[in-house]
C-alpha cells in the first residue's frame, strides 16, 4: 500500500525564535499561513483524489511549532482537519518542538484525531544546540518523547547533520540518543545553508563550513544502516525539492535524490563487505530491481570503485530482492 501525506505548512508558526539554520518560507515554498477554510478545502480536494485508491493517507502540519502557536489557532486548524479523519486520512500528523509538549497539550490532539507527533530534536548535543539558538535542551527531547509515547502516539523525531558546531562523531552519537528515545520513525536532514538566516552571516564571514555532499552522503548511509538495525524507519533524508529552495539556498549539501544517494553508498558499502577477503576477479552482484539505480546511478561510479579494489562485478536486478539486500556470485 503506497503511503501519501497531505502537507500543510505553517512555516515558523509557533516558534519563538529563529534557529540559525531555519528559513521555513523558502524550505517549504509556503508564503503564508493557512487557515482553517483552507485547510477544509484542501483536505476535501484531496480526499476526492484519493477515492479509489490504495493509498494510506494523513494529513501533515508542518513547517512549524504546531503545539506552540495560539491555542485558537490550533484549534481552528484541527477543526478544519478532523472531518476528514477516517475517512480518506487515516489521521493528523504534527510535527513540533520538544519543549512545547505536555500532557494535557497531548490529551488535545487526541480527541482531534491526531495519531503521530514528530519532535524537532535536531541534534542531541546540548552545545550545538545551544550554538543553532533551538532554545531546547537534548533531555527536552528525551522528557517529551516519553510522553509522547506513553500518550499513545506514533513517535517521529527528526535530526539534522553538520550543524554549526557539530561533526560526524557529534551527530552519530545524536542519531545513537535518538534511537534509545524508541521512536517509530526519524527524519535526517543535512544542514543547508539558506538566504535570511544567521547560519548564512556565518559561512559568509568563513567561520562555518557546510558538508561537502560526499561527505553529507557518506554520513546519511551510515545513519541509514544504523537505524535500519534499530528497526526505526527513515521516512526522509533530505530536504523536499522546491524552487525557492534552489532559488534561496547558498551552501551545503542539497541533492533532490539525497535518499537515493544514501541507499546507493549504503549498497556500495555492503558490496565491499561482502566482497573482502575474496579473490580478485569477476562476480556477479544481484540487487533488486527498485535498487537497480540506487547502486548505478546518479554518479554512484560502484563498478569503478570495486574495480580499484580489484573486484570486477556485473549488476543485475534479482526479483526476490528488495531493500538494500544484495547477493554476490563468482563468475
């Protein structure tokens, strides 16, 4: 069954401040805030696209602090949304900041249909996120998905890699936190670095360099194996396309396919593991079919890199394979 979100952006509704990377109208192309009209008649457009089809649906709110912004206002959005719960959407989906959760916060959105809440955890390093302005600590986070999962909500959180002043050793041992925290599902953005932010004065005056992508992506496949052997899916690594986006972005390590990237890296990894101690020669290496051009593709260069290392290998797609599975065979 294929999974769809209807996403609504209420970009930088709810937060109190503005984090050093964040510019919420360029990253989420939304100009401005919905209201509950809107947001009726957007569920009711989608809801009548979906008819028919197999297509597990929610309704997203994101972009900004959902618990955070004004109570009237929340409400106004959740009445507009809750309707359509049950129907077409099998719920509300919020995404927020972990300082702004709480019991009888939690207990609301229940009774409105809401079924998963996500946490902008970010990093779990309470340095950088001191350095970023977030405004939050890392036992925010740990505190608020507590609660969350006791509340009975599926339990999303979401981390970003080479903030200002974090490294790869930083940021894995966030993603490490992270999965104690027991969530459902995680989201991985590298940092990019977008016009109108305070990151941007800070790559400007040299004092903060982004990820190069190789490096954003090297980084991503080890995240991506490692919550995968947590058994916490990865729902998104990157950020969505959008025109302001490429419009608005300065630096950092941006790729419409970044996930595709990861997965590839991760493939090419497995490969060579699979690969050592062998031989040197020719092989035969089997992935499935919707992994074909993960491994091939977009400059993934896996047929030069074995071959440097002395591994000569075909790749074809073997239906009996899916995911990042991958068989070698000696020719």
């Amino acid at each position: 069954m294929r999974h769809a979100n209807l996403a609504i952006f209420v970009p930088h509704a709810g937060c109190p401040r503005q984090c050093s990377f964040c510019n919420q109208k360029s990253i989420s192309g939304a100009r401005e805030a919905p209201t509950g009209k809107s947001v009726a008649a957007l569920c009711a457009e989608s809801a009548r696209a979906l008819a028919g089809t197999d297509t597990d649906a929610e309704i997203a709110f994101f972009g900004g602090s959902f618990t955070a912004i004004g109570r009237d206002y929340m409400l106004e959005l959740l009445e507009a949304a809750a309707p359509f719960v049950g129907g077409a959407f099998r719920g509300i989906r919020i995404s927020t900041r972990p300082d702004a959760v709480d019991g009888e916060t939690l207990g609301l959105l229940r009774r409105y249909g809401v079924t998963a809440v996500e946490l902008g955890a970010q990093s779990m390093d309470d340095g950088v996120l001191d350095q970023n302005l977030r405004g939050h600590t890392a036992a925010d986070v740990e505190r608020a998905a507590g609660l969350v999962r006791e509340a009975g909500f599926e339990l999303g959180l979401q981390m970003m890699t080479g903030l200002y002043g974090s490294d790869e050793a930083r940021d894995f041992m966030t993603a490490e936190r992270l999965a104690a925290c027991a969530p459902d599902t995680v989201r991985v953005y590298p940092t990019v670095v977008m016009e109108g932010t305070g990151l941007a004065a800070l790559w400007r005056a040299g004092a903060y360099r982004p990820q190069t992508l190789e490096e954003a992506v090297s980084l991503g496949a080890r995240l991506l194996e490692f919550f995968e052997g947590k058994g916490v899916r990865v729902i998104r690594m990157g950020l969505h396309a959008q025109d302001s986006l490429e419009r608005e972005r300065l630096a950092g390590p941006y790729h419409p396919a970044f996930r595709e990237l990861c997965e590839g890296e991760a493939m090419r990894r497995r490969a060579e593991a699979l690969l050592a101690g062998r031989p040197e020669g020719e092989y035969l290496l089997r992935v499935g079919p919707r992994s074909l051009s993960k491994i091939t593709g977009h400059g993934a260069r896996t047929v030069e890199k074995l071959g440097k290392l002395g591994y000569h290998v075909k790749i074809e797609p073997d239906g009996r394979l899916s995911g990042l599975a991958i068989e070698i065979k000696e020719v």
